[in-house]
C-alpha cells in the first residue's frame, strides 16, 4: 500500500507475485543439466512470473513467494534466490543483446531505405518533363516506392525498440527481487497469485 512519507513522496510499494507448487522440481526446467544455481526456470513458471510482473509499474519492486509442501531451510531459500536472480539477469542481458542487433538492423535499413528514396525522387525529377498521365504515374510510383522502403526503419525507430527495453527493464528488476520460500501452503491455499 502506498504511504506517504514526512517530505510528501510515495513510497513505492512492493508487490508479491505467489506461487504453489508441489516441490521445487516444478520450478526449474527438467531439461537443463546445469548446476542448482544456474539453471533455467520452467518456462510456464517464467511466463507467470513474468506475465503478472508486467502488470505492476516499472519502478515498483516485486516480491516472490513459492508455496512448498514442506520448508527447504534457510540454505534452500538462499539458493533458490539465486538460481531465480541468474536466470532473470541471463533473460535481460539477452534482452540488451536484442535491443543491440535491433538498432544495428535500424541503422542499415535506415541507410537502405533512405539510399532508395533518394534515388526515387531523382528519378521523379527526370520524368518531370514527361507530360500526361503516364508520367504522372511514374513519377507518384516512385515517390511512394521511396517512402515504403523507409517503411522498416521508421517502424523500428518509433515503435519496435520499446517493447524490448521494456522487458530489459523487466527482466532487471525481477533479476534483484527478494524469493521467499514458505511451507504454507496447505494452511493458506492462496491464490496462484497476487499482489498486495
């Protein structure tokens, strides 16, 4: 809940996105072999975390809650944490890594497409003299063939590039979370998920 403090700033509440499962195999991807600490979460457990973190503004913090059976320790709660914290930070470096061939992708199609548009206009300009509606045609064919070859770079410059940073940024926050692990889930049945 927010609450404000003595300067009159929100403070940012934290979120808890909860989780039940029956053991901890169900968590983590039954086909990775690496070590505890480093490997992947199941993708249906990712993509719940994931799907219900997005619903939460970007600058408030989230707090897991994985429901067991039975309490693993203290120790089982520390690695957990950082097999879930390896994982999330692994997904935002690929997400940097999208973002980066992205850009180079806009880059080159912004040189290709702004090449061909030169291109059409000069080529309209040389059909200038060309009267009727042939060259009319022509000259209004080349003018939109210019700007549908600008088509890829203005989409990637205005609207592709968002998307990733914002899972980036997602993928970083959730890469810093606080895990919790807690044996009640027979006394509270809670709900797969929530925040409060």
């Amino acid at each position: 809940m927010n609450a404000a403090d003595a300067s009159g700033k929100k403070r940012n509440r934290t979120h808890k996105v909860e989780v039940r499962l029956e053991n901890l195999q169900q968590f983590f991807n039954s086909m990775d072999p690496s070590p505890f600490y480093e490997r992947d979460l199941d993708p249906d457990a990712e993509h719940f975390i994931l799907s219900w973190t997005e619903e939460f503004p970007l600058h408030e913090p989230v707090r897991l809650v994985l429901y067991l059976a039975e309490d693993g320790g203290e120790k089982r709660q520390t690695d957990v944490e950082e097999a879930v914290h390896n994982h999330f930070r692994n997904q935002a470096r690929l997400a940097q890594l999208e973002f980066r061939r992205l850009m180079r992708v806009g880059s080159r199609s912004l040189a290709i497409g702004l090449a061909i548009l030169a291109s059409c206009i000069l080529a309209g300009r040389l059909l200038a003299g060309q009267d009727g509606p042939l060259g009319s045609l022509l000259r209004q064919s080349l003018l939109i063939g210019g700007w549908v070859a600008m088509w890829q770079p203005m989409q990637i410059y205005l609207y592709g590039w968002w998307p990733v940073r914002r899972r980036q940024r997602i993928y970083e926050k959730l890469g810093c979370m606080q895990v919790e692990i807690s044996a009640e889930a027979k006394a509270r049945a809670p709900h797969p998920a929530s925040s409060r």
